[in-house]
C-alpha cells in the first residue's frame, strides 16, 4: 500500500470517528460479554446450591436455562453487533473511501 495513501487514511476525520467509535464499541461489548460469561462461572464455582435447584417437579435445574441464556445472549450480542456495524460503521467506512477516490 502507498505511504501517502496510509497518511491520508490515518488522517482523515471520518477514520478517525470510525476508529473512536469502533474500539468504544468494542470495549463496552467486551465488558458486557465478560461479565456474563465469568458471572455464571462464578456461579458455577461458588453457588452450586443456586444452580442445582430443582424448577418444578421434573429432572431441569436452575443452570439450565441460565446456561442456555448464555448462549442466547451471544447471539443477541453478535447480532446487534452486526446490525451497528451494517448501520453505522459500513456508512463510515463508505464516506472515507469516497473521500479518498476525490
């Protein structure tokens, strides 16, 4: 790749928004994911009690359906992450290639 070109990428304010929102973005989902990842590990490690409760009269645990909710949450969290990134960084990234073709 050109070095001027790089200069120009690195410089322009539209990258640079793009940059700053994509690495916020991607900490705050980052946080979220390990606080209710590690959360229901400490669960498991420290209130098996909690986890092992029966719900209703059958064999299902509490762990259960908090462990599927885990697993839900990383595909809600996936698709809203795409759905931003479809909305917002794609418009983003157009405006600056746009601006580099002038």
């Amino acid at each position: 790749m050109d070095a001027e070109l790089v200069t120009r990428i690195a410089n322009n304010p539209n990258y640079q928004a793009l940059k700053a929102k994509r690495t916020r973005f991607g900490w705050w989902l980052t946080l979220v994911t390990m606080i209710v990842y590690y959360g229901f590990i400490l669960l498991v490690a420290f209130n098996k009690s909690f986890l092992s409760q029966k719900l209703g009269a059958g064999v299902m645990t509490m762990g259960i359906p908090i462990g599927f909710g885990v697993i839900v949450f990383t595909v809600v969290i996936t698709a809203y992450y795409v759905n931003r990134a479809n909305r917002e960084f794609d418009a983003l990234s157009d405006a600056i290639a746009k601006e580099l073709l002038k």
